[in-house]
C-alpha cells in the first residue's frame, strides 16, 4: 500500500492526545455560562433572591441549547445570531415562564434580565468563546484546494490544523493513515473546505479508486465517509463574521447520527440510567460485597470493546469468574475440540468452568450487565444500540454493513430481545443492522419494554 503514497509534502505533527477536547471546553463555557446568569441576576432582577431561579434558568438553557445542537463536538461555533442559539434562548423563556408559574421557587425575572441574556448569547458570549477556543484548540487535519490561505482563519475558530492535504489527495492520505478496520487513530475530525462552487477531476474518491469523475468538495468527503471512522466536517464560510453570523462547521456525510431525535435519544439514556442507579443503589452495593466476599479479585470486569467510530473503551461488569480465567480458557479449548468450537461459533460456553457460584446467578439475572450503567454516563454506550463486539468479531459484519459502529453500542438490543445467545451469530449481525437502519426513538422505547419481561424470563442467559 505504501507505494501508492500521494507525492504530496505533509505538514507533519506529534500525535494529538485523544481526550475530548470538544466536552471539556462545553464544561468550561457552561460553567461560565452559570457565572454570567448570576451576575445578571444581582445587576438586573435585585429583588430575587431564591438561589434556584439561577440554577433553573442555567439548566435551562444548557438543556435547550443541546437538544438544538448548540453543544455538538464537530460544531465548534457555540452561541451567536444564528437559528440554534434563537431557538434555545426562546425555549428557555418559554419554559422558565411556565415554572415560574407553578414553581413559587422559580421568581419572575424582568424583561431587562432576559435582554441582558440575550445579548450575551448573540454578541459577547462568542467572542469570549473565541478566547476559550484558542487556549483549547483542537488539532485536525485540513483539506483544502490551497486557493486561499485559510489556516489562520480556523485557526480563529479553535482549529489546529496539525495537517494540510490537497483535496484531490484525501483518499491517498486516508488510505495511508488508517488501519485495515478505517480507523484514523491520530485525529477525532477531518475540516474540508466546501466553500469553492468549482468541481475538480479526483481519482481518489474511495478505497477505489475512480478515475474522470468530476465531483464537489462536499461530494468527494461524502464518498469516503462510509468507508472511514473519523469525523467529517464541512466549513463553507472563511469569513470572520460567520462567526456570528453563520454558516457553522457542520458534519458530512449520510450518516452522521446527529439531529434532535438522536439528541432526545441521549438525554433518554441519561434520565432512565439515573434513575436506575438510585434505584438500584442498594442492590448494586449488595452484589459488590457478595463477590468481594466469595471470591478474591476486583469486583468489576474491565474488557475492551469496540464502540462509535470503532473506538476501543472499557465495559464494564460485575465479575462473574475466577481470577486467571483467561488462561484456565486456553487450557479447556484446548483439551476439548467441541467446547473450541463452540467458543467459536458463539464466543461463549454454555457451561463455563471459568464462571464462580454468584457469578452464574448473576448472569442468569443478567445483574452481572448493571455496572453499564456507568458506560452510559460516560458516552460510551446507550441503553439500546448494537451489541458493543471485540476486535476479532469484526469479520462477521463486513458482509453486512460497518454502518453499526457509526452509533453507540447498547445494553440491550434487538438481539437481546430475539433470543439472545440461543440464536446464531450471523442472526445476531443481521438484527445489529437492521436496527441501525431502521432507528427511532419509538423503537428504542419498545425495546427498552421488552427486555423487562426477557431479563425475568432468563431465556438465553447464561
């Protein structure tokens, strides 16, 4: 593959640190954001003085401007006169008015508060966020067709384009820094300047090549993107007052799993998962001391899974076997040709010597699975999506569709319902994919109704 290496001089870099930039830097403007509420509230409505009529507003507003997509990670641009930042500003007066008017802990706050707000979110708020964006950049590669020297630009933006790359190269440079599985390791998004109207002769567009097709910019990203695990973003304006004034950096590609629906899908997960935690908080304490008591070793089970974008992450378990298990596999596979393949065909054994006493009751009441709760949190997993798979499980979906790894994996799934490990893989894959093309939040919450039912039943757990 190497020989294919476009003649092309990289502006090379060091390997970026993979932590989310993009949140931490929505946690430094939210936590600020809440300083600002506060400070408008003791200079523009003196009269209040409950401390929830902040809090509420700050809520608020942090809740509507995720649910328009002011926050979202390939969205740089947070606040300013743009159609998501009106939106979320109305629907917070909407609301704190309706609370105010049942809630004697929510106080009327006068129109020079609101104003005031306003005004900060439209005008000064993205200014000071250009402060923050330069102290926090995120390093990206930038393509570009070099007709204009446009770094400096994004550079404003709270991009660091740690890489420049000609258009018509961009797939020679994917190719060359993916792995086998289309994983850009060192970078979480790739800008694309989309603002040229020209079209250009590109023999590059996919992981085959395609010669004498004269496509777009936007056109170009959007054929590689199925094959490729990292974030697209298309920028069509390089002018300073689009910070204000938009168009904002906006993802590319068919599926890019952003909209309101899916935004309603995350703020799902977080309300059911918290609600569970204290729910079960006592159940949870109860089965941390039993394993603790029974058998030596850590109470959770670390195992590395692949999840969105085929990014490795820690799932988490209750520890349902013996220390050293992973050896004591290797020597029942060994001496056992049919429980190898059996291994094989399902990657599970029904009888699993390696499994303790409580850790057999724990999977049977799939107790064992609690612990994802804390994966959810994290962003990690959702509560229904595809089953989150090992690395060497990949060959199994190539036949059918990578499409899946383009969402968070789930707790529960189509699969889970269906049977579960009483049904074949290849059965397993093709649900994982059609769920994935068949989403609705509706369709989440039928799911999420009818694991109940097979948790209680302890059909195909063990």
């Amino acid at each position: 593959m190497m020989e294919d290496r476009a003649p092309v001089s990289w502006l090379p870099s060091e390997r970026p640190d993979q932590k989310n930039e993009g949140t931490t830097l929505v946690l430094i403007e939210l936590l600020f954001l809440l300083l600002v509420i506060a400070l408008l509230r003791l200079f523009f409505a003196p009269l209040s003085f409950a401390p929830t009529t902040v809090i509420i507003v700050w809520l608020l507003l942090a809740f509507t401007s995720y649910l328009v997509g002011e926050f979202e990670s390939t969205a740089r641009v947070n606040y300013g006169l743009t159609i998501r930042t009106q939106a979320s500003f109305a629907l917070t007066y909407v609301l704190y008015q309706i609370l105010s008017a049942l809630w004697r802990w929510c106080e009327p706050l006068n129109v020079k508060f609101w104003l005031a707000l306003w005004c900060y979110l439209t005008f000064l708020g993205p200014f000071l966020g250009i402060i923050f964006r330069r102290l926090f950049p995120q390093r990206v590669v930038f393509v570009t067709d070099f007709n204009k020297n446009k770094v400096g630009l994004l550079r404003w933006w709270g991009f660091e384009c740690s890489q420049v790359v000609p258009l018509g190269w961009l797939g020679k440079w994917l190719k060359h820094n993916s792995d086998r599985l289309g994983r850009v390791r060192e970078f979480k998004s790739i800008i694309v300047d989309i603002s040229t109207p020209n079209t250009l002769l590109f023999s590059g567009a996919g992981r085959n090549q395609v010669s004498d097709s004269r496509l777009t910019p936007e056109q170009v990203v959007s054929s590689l993107v199925p094959h490729y695990f990292v974030d697209f973003v298309g920028v069509s304006s390089f002018k300073m007052s689009s910070y204000l004034l938009g168009p904002h950096p906006r993802p590319i590609g068919p599926f890019v799993g952003e909209g309101i629906d899916r935004r309603m899908k995350r703020v799902v997960d977080l309300l059911i998962s918290f609600i569970l935690l204290v729910a079960l908080g006592p159940l949870l304490l109860f089965v941390a001391f039993l394993i603790k008591l029974t058998t030596p070793g850590p109470v959770f089970y670390r195992h590395r899974r692949l999840g969105r974008n085929m990014r490795e992450f820690n799932l988490l378990k209750f520890r349902t076997m013996y220390q050293n298990a992973d050896i004591l596999l290797e020597k029942i596979l060994s001496a056992d040709p049919e429980k190898r393949r059996e291994f094989e065909r399902t990657f599970k054994l029904k009888n699993d010597p390696r499994v303790t006493p409580v850790g057999r009751w724990l999977r049977r009441t799939s107790i064992d699975e609690l612990p994802q709760l804390l994966n959810i949190f994290a962003g990690q997993m959702s509560l229904v999506g595809p089953r989150p798979i090992v690395e060497k499980e990949i060959p199994y979906y190539e036949g059918y569709s990578l499409l899946i790894f383009r969402v968070p994996p789930g707790v529960t799934g189509l699969w889970q319902i269906s049977g579960r490990t009483d049904i074949s893989y290849e059965e397993r894959v093709r649900l994982d994919t059609k769920y994935v093309r068949e989403w609705s939040l509706l369709g989440d919450l039928a799911i999420i109704l009818k694991t109940i039912p097979v948790v209680l039943s302890r059909r195909g757990a063990y």
